[in-house]
C-alpha cells in the first residue's frame, strides 16, 4: 500500500461518520486514561502516608498485646 493509498484511507475514514464517531470514542478513552493516571499521581502520596500510619498503629496495637 503507497502512501498515497493510505492517506485516502485515511481521508475517507474521517469523512464518513462512523469513522469521526471511532475517533470521538478513542480520543474520549484516551482522555479518561490520561486523567485518571493524573488522579492516581496525585492522591498516591497521601494514601501512602495513611496506609504506614494504619500499619505501625496497628503493629504497636499487636506487640502491646503480646
């Protein structure tokens, strides 16, 4: 396939509509994806945080019944 062949692939894939609605989905999914690995970034360091506090009250819990 030339690179002539794949443009007008191309071309007519974005002029009919289900290829603009294909489109629409991936870049919406895309979207999602990159705000979500956002979202994770952000919150990742206190949930951390919290979870070595839970651990060593709970440790120190165990041991003081021991």
């Amino acid at each position: 396939m030339t690179i002539l062949q794949r443009f007008g692939a191309t071309a007519r894939l974005l002029q009919e509509d289900e290829g603009l609605v294909t489109l629409e989905w991936v870049a919406l999914a895309a979207a999602v994806i990159v705000l979500g690995i956002g979202v994770v970034s952000i919150i990742k360091p206190s949930v951390n945080t919290a979870a070595s506090v839970v651990g060593s009250n709970l440790l120190s819990s165990v041991n003081s019944n021991s």
